[in-house]
C-alpha cells in the first residue's frame, strides 16, 4: 500500500468522527476486503450510513446522492473550490462524508454527524427543524441538502451578452438564469414547467414558465397497484378553475381550465410521491360519527383523482402552482405538498359567510391567532354545555369581543360564519346552531387556522430566502422568483402538524395513501425495469420535446416505512453503477438486491422519492465545473408568454 495521501483522502481524514455511537437496527454491513488491500472499483460505495438517532431519514437521501454518478464525481474531483470567501460548511462536509463512503480504503460505516451540524447551522431556515434527534421527512431533507450545495457551488453572475433576436422567450429566460443562479446542483435536477390557463369564454391560452427541482405528483388512492404514469396523468391533467379566483385578462371570463406541462427535463428527475394528508378529527359524542379521511380516486389509470371540493380560491394566471391536485377540504390539511400559496390568494378562501361570500381576514397572523382562539372558545363552551343559554350569547359591547374580533377586519364575519346573529346589542347563536353544527364548525375551524398559519409561515420564510437570494445578484437586479420544489422555496418542517398545536392541543390525524406505482419489467435493461417515458406530458413545441430525449430510468428510491413522515423508518434502494447492480441501504446495513425484485422491494405503497436518470445520462460527457459559455444557456426562469 503506497504511503501517499491524497487531497481526497486528507480531506476525509479532516472530517473523521467518532464511531463508537450504536446504530439502529439493521441488517449486517457487506463483508468487505481485508484493510491490508484497496478496496475494488466495484465494491467502492457500498458503506452504509451509522445512525445517529433518528437520522435514517438523512441516511437515505445521503445514500440516493451518493449514487448520483455525476454529482459524486463532480464534488470528488477537487475542481469546484471557491475563492470568494465563502464558508461552504455543507459542501465541505458533504464531500467529506462522500469521500469516506468512496473511499478504497474505508471499511466501517461513517457517521454522517458533520454534515448534519452543518445543515443545523445555517440561515436557511432549516436549522431550527434538523437539530436534535427527532424523526423528520427525508424528502424536506432532501430540499435542505441540494438548497445548501447549491448554494455553496453557485457560480458568480456572468454578464449578459448581447441579446439574441432569434431566441424564443423560453429560451432567453432559460440562459438568464444560468447567468444569475446555475451551479452543479441546478445543470442536474434543473427542469421547466409549463402552467396553461385556458379561458371558457374566449378560448385564449395563457402560459407561465417556472423552474422546478423535483416533481410534487399526486398518489392516486386505488386496492391495486397502478402504473408509475398515472401520476403524472393526475398532475398534468386539465382540471376546472373554481371559486371565482381567476378572470380572463381578455374578456374578463372567470370560468376556465388549468393543466400543466413539462417543457424542459433535467438530467436526474426527482419525482416526490405525495402519499400523506393531514386531517384535523372532527369532535363528535361517538366514534361513528367522525368521517374517515378523504382520499382522492380513481377508477383507472388515466383517470385524473376527483377533489373533494371545496378548493380555495386560485391565484391570479402568473402565479400558478404544480399543486393544484392537492385538495384543502374543511376538517382536512395536506401539509406534505411544499405547497406555498400566492400572495394574491385570498388568505381565508374557504370560509362561506352568509349571503355566498367568502371570508377575507387580510390581517397579520397575530391578530388573526386571536381572533380564531376566540371564536374557538366560544364554539367549544357551547359544545361542552349545550343546554347552557348563557354560552350562547355574547354581549356586542364587551372590551374582548369588540378589541380582539369585531373591531378588526372580517371578525363580525366570522362570527356570522361560527353561526351567531346580532340582535339587540347582542350576537346570539341561532336555533339552527345544533350541536353537530357547532362540533362541525369547531373542527373546521381548526383545520381552517392551521392551514392558514402554515400558508403565513410559508411566505414569510420565502421572503426572507428571496430577499438573501437578491442581495447576492448584481446591484439593481430583480430576477423573478424561482420555484424549484412545485412552489417558492418551501418552508421546512413539519408543516400544519409542528408549527403550532391550535385550540388546546389537538393532534392532526394522518392517512398515508399506500397505492403500489409500478414499472414494467424489461429483463434485457441491466437495471431490469422498462424506462418511463415522459414525451405525452412534453409542451407542444417544447425543447423537451426537440430534443428527442424524454426516457428515463429509476435510479433510486428512497422509501418510507410507516403512517407519518415523521415517524416509522427510511431506507434507500439504490442502482449502483460501479457493480451495476441494485442495493438497499438500511442505515450502516447494506444489502444486494436481485435485479428480478427490485420492483417489489423498492415500488412499494412506501417509495416515496424517486430519482430517475435520464436513457442517454450515461453516455453524455461529465458537467463543466465552471460556468459554461455564454452562448450554451443551462437554467432558466419563471416567464409568461
């Protein structure tokens, strides 16, 4: 064994931490070679992770990452160093983790302990999730992880060349933002999506361009497992605009449809697979009468799930949002969408008072916190006493009342809409106001709130991202927002569940939908699965669909075991090239998986992210380490055509 170390090596040598924590447990480690030999190119790769507590979910998107081939050789090769004073904490300690698990040398499982302090100690907002040793999603690790390395490898602005007259309008927002915000990160997972609003009245098309990291696709609820393309069908199909939301900027119409297109596809495709909604129980005297959770269905694969109404209203054209198949009903949350709704949303769309209009707080969350606590109480005594008449009234004139509702916007709606009256210097509740309505009520409400203080969460987080974002572009520059996870970055955490336990404590109740996706078997492919074809979903028109290119094959899954993202176990499945052969990552236990059950082990009701590797990937030359000429454009930014 020769003496000399390399800057690999030395570097992983730098970031060595004690093993002597206990992993969780899993299956043995794969026997490896005797420390007296390198290791062979075959067998490099295949450590598993030791956990830390809890940290599966962080193992198993390490693992996908890793198997990345070109992201791995890139970060390894030791030319994406930055010389601008940047710390780069998590790109160092990703690289050295990465060393360590590529290493010919290393025999043992590497604690992934540096790479977690360092996501823990940034800006971004996710520092305040990670910490500690809770169980956290593995897919909002995921987006903490390549944010932070994009942020580390991002490349310093180029100045705009002179403008091309031939390009397209796509075609320019693609290279300006290679120009503003490309690094290593955004040339792999980097696509483009188109969003169609059709009006029913003129029938003109209107279109938005964003950027999007991974896909957010719905699961569709079915006893039987489902092909992998039903849902894109489900997240590219045409679906109706509701609820007054959008007019026509034409004819003034505000009746249409919306479906979404893929107009450009990255190298490595992320597709999140939304299988959780969070549902707040609604109060009841017996069990029975408590609804089960709502599941969107199908009764065929290309048939697009039904929403089970009422939807919030829609943002205006320019804001639309790859999550408009996930539904918000009363008594209902679905808070594993990253979804972040537009500022033009009406905040409290879904709240009818009456006379048919909707509920408009417009009010900081502060106020509007105190409003529903309030409303809540007074809902919750009479459900408590419902013979009691002295809770079912309220003086007009009370210093509370009149400080913390009526006397703020939209509060003497929603007392209307809890199902009180005012009369006689009084809001009394109605004789319609029976006990199941005010149980109903109650519990709407609180889903109502959480949903809110989650969307307000959201917004402030993408502010204060957007804003770091612009002050790292040249002086006077504005570039749009970017939407790399189906909305503005998202908020990290768990969503409605953790932000805050709303009247007295209640628990959201959560329903995995469990739907087996499956690919079919192709025995002559090497990896043993057929590829998916994405060219049905490609814009007319499209560079996608110039290209030719639209094949990709699954590359890694990262599965969840379990009813909550937050709870139960993640493991990886990974195809490791260097064997060419399929593994499961458990932790510090790694195992080899037959490439005939691949799909049954990895495409169950669990996979929850998949990453899928463009048909030609393999045979296309590595990534430019350094920004590439101004002529070859390689990102791309929200425009409207």
């Amino acid at each position: 064994m020769t003496n000399s170390v390399s800057a690999e090596e030395a570097l992983a040598a730098n970031l060595l931490v004690s093993v002597g924590d206990k992993s969780t447990e899993a299956p043995a480690p794969l026997p490896l070679p005797p420390s007296s030999g390198l290791i062979p190119e075959e067998k490099r790769g295949l450590l598993g992770l030791r956990n830390l507590g809890n940290t599966c979910y962080l193992n198993s998107a390490v693992q996908c990452l890793s198997q990345t081939t070109q992201l791995r050789e890139a970060l390894l090769g030791g030319h994406l160093d930055h010389s601008d004073g940047r710390t780069c904490a998590v790109l160092t300690a990703f690289r050295g983790l990465l060393s360590q698990l590529w290493s010919p040398h290393s025999e043992e499982a590497p604690a992934p302990r540096n790479l977690k302090a360092a996501i823990c100690s940034g800006t971004s907002g996710a520092e305040s999730i990670f910490a500690g040793y809770d169980q956290q999603d593995a897919q909002e690790l995921l987006q903490a992880l390549l944010e932070a390395l994009h942020g580390d490898l991002l490349r310093k602005p180029v100045e705009a060349p002179a403008e091309d007259p031939e390009l397209s309008g796509d075609d320019k927002c693609w290279r300006q933002a290679q120009q503003r915000d490309s690094s290593l990160v955004s040339d792999l997972f980097q696509g483009q999506l188109c969003s169609e609003v059709h009006c029913a009245g003129c029938t003109a098309t209107e279109q938005t361009l964003e950027l999007f990291w991974s896909l957010p696709v719905p699961v569709p609820s079915a006893a039987g497992p489902l092909p992998l393309e039903s849902t894109l069908e489900a997240f590219c199909a045409e679906e109706p605009l509701e609820h007054g939301g959008w007019r026509c900027t034409r004819c003034g119409a505000q009746s249409g449809s919306k479906s979404f297109r893929l107009w450009r596809l990255p190298p490595v495709l992320q597709l999140h697979l939304k299988r959780f909604q969070w549902r707040s129980p609604l109060p009841s005297s017996t069990p029975s009468e408590t609804p089960p959770p709502k599941v969107p269905k199908v009764a065929a694969p290309q048939e697009v799930p039904k929403i089970a109404a009422p939807r919030p209203a829609l943002p205006e054209v320019k804001e639309s949002r790859p999550e408009a198949h996930e539904s918000v009903v009363p008594g209902e949350i679905a808070t594993n969408n990253n979804s972040n709704n537009s500022n033009t949303r009406n905040p409290s769309a879904g709240l009818v008072v009456p006379g048919g209009k909707m509920l408009d707080l417009a009010l900081p969350w502060d106020q509007q916190e105190r409003m529903f606590n309030l409303v809540v109480g007074i809902l919750q005594r009479i459900r408590d006493s419902p013979d009691d008449p002295k809770f079912r009234s309220v003086s007009s004139s009370s210093e509370k009342l009149r400080r913390e509702l009526l006397d703020l916007r939209g509060g003497a709606d929603l007392l209307l809409w809890a199902g009180f009256r005012e009369a006689e210097g009084r809001y009394q509740a109605g004789g319609d106001l029976t006990a199941d309505l005010v149980g109903s009520r109650h519990a709407e409400l609180l889903a109502h709130a959480l949903a809110e203080r989650d969307r307000i969460f959201r917004k402030e987080r993408d502010a204060r991202i957007e804003a770091a974002r612009l002050r790292e572009l040249p002086t006077g520059d504005t570039g749009p927002h970017l939407r790399r996870w189906g909305g503005l970055l998202p908020g990290f955490g768990r969503g409605a569940q953790r932000l805050f336990s709303f009247g007295g404590g209640r628990n959201l109740e959560c329903s995995k939908v469990e739907t087996r996706l499956t690919l079919e078997p192709d025995d002559s492919r090497p990896r043993g699965l057929a590829p998916l074809g994405l060219g049905r979903w490609l814009g007319s028109g499209s560079p996608g669909a110039r290209s030719q290119v639209s094949e990709y094959e699954l590359a890694a899954v990262v599965q969840h075991i379990g009813q909550t993202p937050f709870s139960g176990h993640y493991v990886a499945f990974c195809w490791h090239e260097p064997s060419r052969a399929w593994f499961r990552f458990d932790d510090a236990g790694v195992r080899q998986v037959e490439t005939k059950q691949i799909a049954d082990e990895a495409l169950t009701g669990g996979a929850y992210v998949l990453f899928l590797e463009r048909v030609s990937f393999s045979s296309e030359p590595p990534l430019e380490t350094e920004p590439p000429p101004e002529s070859e454009p390689r990102g791309s930014q929200r425009t409207s055509l």
